[in-house]
C-alpha cells in the first residue's frame, strides 16, 4: 500500500473531487473517444483481404522484435557494461530516430533504400520492416540498458569467480535477469509496429498491413466503414490478447542450468568484439543513416508559406494536448499508483489504449467529435487522446515504484500530504515529468495516422509532408521535416535546461 | 589441489586520482586465517577484488602457489570469492546456485549437484536446497555464499565482510562457525571486515590497513601490544594519547617520572585498562562512568585533559588514577598532527 497517497481525513473531500475530475476526464475525453468507434460496428464480416492483412502486420512486427532484441541486447551489454571510445556519443545517437517525424521518417526510408539512395529495395515489406526497427530499435535497447544498469554488477563478478566464462556470465545470469526489461522493450516494439500508420504508407508499396488496409476502407467508400471497424476490432482484441499474454510473463523467473558446454561458451566469449562490432554497424547502417537520409534532400528554398504555417498549427496543436496530459494525468498518474479501487483497472484500460493503432484512433475520434467541435478543438482532443496513456504510465510507473519511507518522514515531520506531495514526491519524478513532457509533445507532433483520419482543412506538418511526398515533390517534404525537426530539437533542449533550474 | 602461498607484491590501484591502494605488499600463508581490518573506503575491497581477478591492479604483482594471476581472468583462478552483499543468483535455487561452480566447468549434472547438496550440508542448508536465495533468511544466505565458492574445490576463500548484514548474536555464531570450517578443510581465508572484535577473534594474522595502504601485520597479539601507529593503537581498542618531552631520556607523565631511550616530543600511550584508579598517583576527577557488566569504564580528567580508564570493580570513589610505566607506548608526533593520524580518512 502506498500510505502516503491516502489522504487524511481533513483533505478526504478534495482529494476525491481530484479523482473524480481526472476520472472523469480519462472516461471522457481519453477512453470514450477512442473505443467509441466499436459502438458503431453494425454486422461485422471478416474477408480474406482481411485475413491477409493480419498476417501481414503480425509477421512484420514479430520480425522486427526478433531482430531488434537480437542487435538490441548486444548494443544495450556494451553501453550498460563496456567502456569504449565515444561511447557516450553512441549513447546519444541511439535516441535520434525517435525525435523525427514518424512520416519523415518513412520519407528518409523510403529514399535511402529506395531507387533515389541505394536502390536495394522496392517499397514494400523489407522496407516496412526496416521503417519500423528504425523507431523501434531505441525502445528495445533503453529499456533493456536500463535493466541491465539496474542489475549489481557483482552478480557477474561472482558468476566468473565461480569459473563462468564471460559468455556463460551473460547467458546464465544477466540475460535471466534482465529478462523483463527486454520483453517490456519488446512489447512496446511489438505494439508500435503493428499500431504505426501514417510512415508505413510511404514504404508499404502494394503490401498491406492493418492499418493500410483500414485506412484504404475508410477513405474507399462510407459503407465500407464496417469493414474498417471489424477490422479494427479484431486487431485491437488480437493486440491485447498477446500483450496481456506476454505481461504475465515478466517478473525473475526461475531457471535450472543443465549440462554446460564449458569449452563452446568459452570460444563463444572470444566473439565478444565481433559482436560489439556488429551492433555498432547495425545502429549506423540499418538505423541512423537510413533516418537521417531526408537531410540530403532538403533545399533552403522550399521554407515557404505553407510549411511554416504547419509547424504554427503543429506546435499550437502539441503543446494544447501536452497542457491537457499534463494538467489531468498527474492526478490519474498518483491515482493508479495510490492502489486504491478501481486504480488496477484504469491502470488495464490505460494500458489498453497505448496499444491502439493509430489510424483506429484517428477513425474513433473523427466519428465521436463529428460535427461536435470545430476541427481545430478535435484535432487537440484527439492528440490529447493519444498521447495522455503514455504520459501517465510513465508517471504512474515511477510514483509506485518509490520509496514510500521518504514521504512518511516528511510527514512525521509535520507536512501535509499536498507540501510532502509537492517537496518530496515533485522533485523525485521531475526527470520523469519532463521526460514524459518531452515524449508527449514529440509523439503530438510527428503523429500521422490518427491525424489524417481527423484533419479536413488543417495541416500539420506530417500531413503535409506525407501530401507532397505522395505528389513526388521529396524536396519540399524533406525540407517541412528538416524545419520541424530543428523546432523540435530546440524547444527540447529549452525545456532539459529549464528543468534543470529550481521550480 | 593447489596451495596457496598468495604474494602480492607492490600493487597499486587508482581510480582516477583515488588512489585506492597504494603500493601493497603482503604475503599470506597455507592454511592461514588472514583478517583484513580498516575503516570504510580504505581499500580491503579492491585488494581482495584484485587477487580474485575481477579488478585489475594499475600496477605490481599478484602471484599464487608460485604463478603469477596478474594476466589470468578470474574464471581460470579458481579462487572462492563471498561478496559483500553475498551476490547470490536470485534465479536459481539454493541447489543450483552451490552447482554453479562445477557446472560452469562443464561438469555433469548429476555429479555438479551431489557436490552442491554436500556443500550445503556442510553448511547446514541441505533442508532448503529448493529455496530461491530470498526465501532463506540473511544468515543462511551468508552460509550459502559460502558453500557456493567452496564447491568449486578452491582452497582459498576471500570474504568481504561476511558477517555485516548479521545480527549481532548471530554474526558472533557464524564467526565461530567460520573459522572453525576453515581450520577443518585446511582452507586459507582473507577475511575483510571493519570490526576490530571480529578481527581479534578469528585472526591467525591481522592486517590493519588505512587510506590504501597496509599499516601493519602480524598476530592479534602482536598488532595490540605493539601496535606500529597511534592509528593502528586507536583503531584495535581504545587509548589514551599524552603529550610528552623527554629530555636525557626522562619525561613527566601524568605527574609521574618515566624513562625511555628517546628525544624531545612524543605522544604516550595507554590503554584504559593499564590505568588504575586508586587513591594514590595523580590526582583527577570523574566526570562519569558506566558499567558494563564484567568491566567499568570511567571518563576521568586529569588537568583538563580527559582520560578513558577501565577497571574491573567499582571505582566511583577514586581520586588518582596511576600506571605502571611498562604499559606505555610511545610514538613520534606524526608529521600530519595527532588528530589526523588517528582519524580514517
Ligand atoms: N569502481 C570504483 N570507481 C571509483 N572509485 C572506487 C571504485 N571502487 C572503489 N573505489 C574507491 O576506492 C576506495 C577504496 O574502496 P574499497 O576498496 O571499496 O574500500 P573498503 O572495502 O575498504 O571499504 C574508496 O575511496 C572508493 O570510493
Ligand atoms: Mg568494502
């Protein structure tokens, strides 16, 4: 139990009316909107294209998560355990892929493996593949990094005390060890793949996962929107099914040993270079080059009227909905961490949203806010809806896992809960304040998918990119990305200096 | 089976401008019970971390049975190693964890796990062989620790602290434990702890090191009654330093005469049970006392200086406190100052 969170008798009254607002609009303005659309589903049917479509987008994320776990946990070893010249550089870079534009990055893709860079590839399923480990690949070695930088180092030191060969080492006891921060990487790698939209289309060619498919229903006629829907359903039941599956297998597990190969691990260990070697190639050649491509294609010229009037309505847009996370996902966070009734099932329902596709997202919001708000309104709400689960889980994540003496003894030393709340709590989950500040805003303004599905007259950046990169016009496309990209860089780096300065 | 005859031979760490160990000499024998005793961060981890072989020395030597490890990864010295915070696999059973040993050697199963249950036994931990490390309680992970390293077949076993994370009754319980293990399998033991008592009470050799560097080493004996510095007199037990000047090899202390073979300034040492109080000598005060229950201690002053004296009856009505001139240590001042010599950093 998280003692501190319950509130004593005095301030009982308005610590539920808190609850009750953030509650309130979790239900509304978050959970409503974006399961409204299986409201609408009237007979579903199930065709063969759809049957394809699903194999299609599973495959592609199986496959990206097997081989972002392969290069990912040699990469995650080396920065968490090794010490190597310009590592902290390597450190850096790893992150990049992720603060571009989900479209530019489907553009960059497209191009570099494409007939305008290396032509090794034709658009279609290799190149969704490769789209896809570029943003996912950074998720996959965070989280096991951070796992492993969580883990006591001695446990390695007993192991090769215990005559255990470096290789022996990792297999027998980091990699048990560190196994839940892999899957949970895995898992958000998995989800992503098989939700992204809006870069997929760039690099799809005729391949159709999901949410091309859904979105090709949508747009083809109104009375194919159950076709859509059903779709949508069956992959959002799929997506939960294995992510509510693969969640019940985190946590230390035990393990037996068995026979050892002594001899083979150890020639095995001798690879240990090798195989830093290959992460490092697999970071440059498959992940970064192929993101940053795009840069070579802007031209100065194209800053024109258009783009900067996107980057306007994407920063009004994202810094809207990341006031709105912000303002009504601290209470929801410390209400799920607080273990209250009813927190264990927001926290599932909370869960549940982030594995929504996109473009699913973008098709219940446009149906729920029709005609209810001016587009601009629907266009922050529906931004809010998407990135608001991300930005509480990450809080709630934290605030449960604190140590909870700290704030008994800010309150045995006669604070109340709102002053040990705000000169205990607050300080400690700043970096994750920010940090999930910064993600919030960076995923409102490269979304694609859910955008296009809500947008009539508006255009953000990634709508007007995908729109000139689907008129051939790359130049142009690369240039609104470049200029997007930069903005972001720098109002990320303002908001990592502001928060290092007292609040 | 190997035999340890364990030289180190001027090593040194740094870890940037730490200077973790400094210039470490120290040789450690078959079957001997070798006790490392200094205050936190003195560097008794990074000296036993350098001869397992998970820290690699900046500089010297370290050389085992005649052969130099200094090069050798610790998975081909063969050297038991307790961690500090025991270090056990959380993932694996009671069972498993003794085995891993012999089956990271390559060893079958069957016989890696007879050897582990035997270990366990020894241990007296054969009943939790299923347990996973955090259902057993911290002693019997202490002993599990234990086991694991011995049943590799090593001879020497280093422990880091062994007893810290213990109960005070039951720390001096596995204390006795150990020892007495080790003198029946004929293992060598360097045993780190910052616990003077645990020293005196297991050591064949004591140790004593500070701000990575060894002060000095010998029997328990030994290290108390001669001890090389005021630092290493402070630190096993407790003293009382005086300043004194001898001039023609006599000195006044504590309004007595005393006679040694020195010049000039110098700082006495006595230990509060080699003072007496009495009615006769010099004349002090009581500030306060407490029992102890088969000893009393007293803080005295004597001309505004204040003395630590122990006595084994009650003393309260003493005015003198004297000693017997035999008793006493001298040291040269220290360059840095009394009171720098005698603090841990
Ligand atoms: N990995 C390390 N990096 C930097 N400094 C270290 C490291 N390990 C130990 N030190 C420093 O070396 C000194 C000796 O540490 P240690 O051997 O752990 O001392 P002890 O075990 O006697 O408490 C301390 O000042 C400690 O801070
Ligand atoms: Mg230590």
């Amino acid at each position: 139990m998280k003692q501190w969170l319950n509130r004593s008798s005095k301030d009982t009254r308005w610590g539920q009316a808190i609850d009750a607002v953030a509650l309130l609009f979790f239900v509304f303005f978050v959970l409503g909107p974006l399961f409204f659309v299986f409201s609408k589903a009237a007979n579903l049917e199930f065709s063969p294209a759809m049957q394809e479509a699903l194999v299609t987008s599973f495959g592609i994320a199986a496959a990206v998560t097997a081989i972002d776990l392969l290069m990912g946990i040699p990469m995650a070893w080396m920065l968490a355990r090794k010490r190597f010249p310009l590592k902290e550089l390597v450190d850096t870079l790893i992150d990049l892929p992720l603060i571009i534009p989900t479209s530019a990055l489907g553009l960059s893709i497209a191009l570099f493996w494409g007939s305008s860079g290396l032509g090794l590839l034709q658009p279609g399923i290799a190149m969704i593949v490769l789209l896809h480990i570029a943003f996912t690949f950074p998720y996959v070695v965070r989280t096991t990094q951070a796992a492993m930088l969580e883990l006591d180092g001695d446990l390695a030191r007993a192991a090769s005390t215990l005559g255990a060969s470096p290789f022996l080492a990792f297999r027998t006891v980091w990699l048990p060890l560190v196994r839940a921060g892999a899957v949970s990487g895995a898992l958000l790698a998995f989800t992503r793949s098989l939700g992204e939209t809006g870069a997929t289309m760039l690099v799809a060619g005729a391949a159709k996962t999901v949410p091309i498919l859904t979105v090709y229903y949508k747009n083809a006629a109104p009375s194919d929107l159950n076709a859509a829907l059903t779709l949508s359903a069956v992959f959002l039941i799929a997506s939960a099914l294995i992510f509510v599956l693969v969640r019940q297998q985190l946590g230390v597990k035990r393990m037996r040993l068995g026979q050892v190969n002594a001899q083979l691990e150890r020639r095995l260990s001798r690879l240990g270079q090798v195989s830093d070697g290959a992460s490092l190639l697999f970071l440059l050649a498959i992940v970064l080059l192929p993101s940053f491509y795009f840069l070579k294609f802007t031209d100065l010229n194209f800053f024109s009227g258009p783009s900067l009037q996107a980057i306007g309505i994407s920063f009004a847009v994202a810094g809207a909905a990341t006031a709105l996370s912000f303002v009504f996902g601290i209470p929801l966070a410390l209400f799920i961490a607080s273990n209250k009734r009813g927190s264990g099932l927001v926290k599932l329902l909370n869960e549940l949203s982030m594995i929504m596709p996109t473009v699913t997202i973008g098709l219940s919001l446009a149906l729920f806010w029709a005609g209810r708000a001016p587009e601009a309104v629907v266009l922050v709400l529906a931004h809010t809806a998407m990135i608001f689960p991300y930005f509480v889980g990450s809080v709630s994540e934290v605030l449960a896992e604190m140590d909870e003496n700290l704030t008994q003894v800010a309150r045995t030393l006669g604070a109340t809960p709102l002053h040990a709340f705000r000169t205990v709590v607050l300080p400690l989950i700043k970096p994750t304040l920010v940090a999930g500040l910064v993600v919030a805003f960076m995923r409102s303004v490269s979304e694609t998918g859910g955008t296009l599905a809500v947008s009539q007259n508006i255009q953000t950046v990634p709508i007007l990119i995908v729109n000139l990169s689907k008129a051939g016009q790359n130049a142009q496309a690369a240039s609104a990305a470049v200029l997007l990209l930069a903005l972001s860089i720098a109002l990320v780096l303002v908001l990592r200096w502001s928060s290092k300065k007292k609040w | 089976m190997q035999m340890p005859h364990i030289q180190i031979r001027n090593v040194s760490k740094y870890y940037g401008s730490v200077k973790a160990l400094h210039n470490v000499d120290l040789d450690i024998e078959d079957g001997e019970y070798v006790v490392l005793l200094g205050p936190s961060g003195c560097g008794k981890t990074t000296l036993l971390k350098i001869v397992a072989g998970t820290v690699e020395p900046s500089s010297g030597h370290v050389s085992l049975a005649g052969r130099d490890l200094t090069r050798l990864p610790p998975e081909d010295r063969g050297i038991g190693f307790v961690f500090q915070n025991y270090a056990l696999f959380p993932h694996l059973s009671a069972l498993e964890n003794a085995s891993y040993g012999r089956l990271a050697r390559g060893e079958a199963p069957e016989k890696a796990h007879r050897i582990g249950q035997e270990m366990l036994k020894l241990v007296h931990l054969a009943e939790r062989a299923d347990a996973i490390p955090k259902e057993l309680s911290g002693g019997m992970q202490q002993r599990l620790a234990i086991a694991r390293a011995l049943a590799t077949g090593s001879k020497l076993l280093l422990l880091d602290e062994p007893t810290n994370a213990l109960d005070a009754h039951i720390r001096t319980e596995l204390r006795e434990e150990l020892r007495r293990m080790a003198k029946q399998l004929g293992l060598t033991v360097v045993h780190v702890t910052h616990d003077q008592e645990e020293a005196m009470a297991l050591a064949d050799k004591i140790v004593i090191m500070r701000q990575g560097k060894i002060l000095q080493a010998g029997t328990p004996k030994e290290v108390y009654e001669h001890p090389a510095t005021p630092f290493v007199a402070n630190f096993l037990g407790e003293a009382n330093f005086l300043r004194v000047t001898f001039e023609d090899d006599r000195a006044q202390l504590l309004g007595r005469p005393v006679e040694a073979r020195l010049r000039g300034p110098h700082i006495a040492c006595i230990r509060p049970e080699s003072l007496r109080l009495d009615d006769k000598g010099a004349k002090i005060r009581i500030l306060g006392s407490r029992a102890f229950g088969p000893f009393y201690k007293y803080d005295v002053d004597y001309n505004g200086l204040s003395l630590r004296v122990r006595a084994t009856h009650d003393k309260s009505d003493a005015t003198h406190v004297s000693f017997d001139p035999a008793d006493v240590l001298y040291f040269s001042e220290p360059d840095e100052g009394l009171e720098k010599a005698l603090s841990a950093v």
